[in-house]
C-alpha cells in the first residue's frame, strides 16, 4: 500500500484542485466568522440579528456546518460582521 501525504485536508477530501480552494477559502472565512461571533459575547438571537439572518443559520455557522455556506454566503457575512477580506490570487507552484 502507497501512503499519499497532502498539503492541506482539503487537498485529500476534493476530487481536485479547484474544489480544494474552494473549501479552504470557505474554512477560513467560517473560521474567522466564528471567532468574531463569539468574541461579540450576544445571544444568538442578537449576533444572528446584527448579521441578517436567523438564529437557526447561525447555529450552522457556529457549528461548522460548511456544506450549508457558500463561499459568497461566507463573505457577505464577514463583510456585516465588520471584516475586512482579501483574496490573494497568484501562479500555483
């Protein structure tokens, strides 16, 4: 048996390249959601409030329920929670 290594786990999840930045992109924006959420210290019903969505999205958001968001989900909610996000696109190695 051959052991393959991966550089990310979304690399050994997808099926190929650009499904695996697309998740990691999505990992990292929820990642960085769910920081800022908690950091807020609301109820769930208020955080849910300020974002524009309800309280049972939230749930899936704090819960990492990723195949639930888009990646455009993902940013337009950063952008209410005051995020600012860069997208760094360059040649692949």
């Amino acid at each position: 048996m051959r052991t393959r290594t991966f550089a990310k786990v979304w690399d050994a999840l997808e099926d190929n390249p650009a499904a695996a930045a697309t998740m990691t992109m999505r990992s990292n924006v929820m990642a960085a959601l769910t920081d800022t959420v908690r950091a807020w210290d609301l109820t769930q019903a208020k955080a849910a409030r300020r974002l524009g969505i309800t309280q049972p999205r939230l749930n899936d958001l704090l819960r990492g329920r990723i195949d639930k968001f888009s990646l455009d989900a993902l940013l337009t909610l950063a952008t209410r929670a005051g995020l600012k996000v860069k997208i760094d696109v360059r040649k692949a190695a």
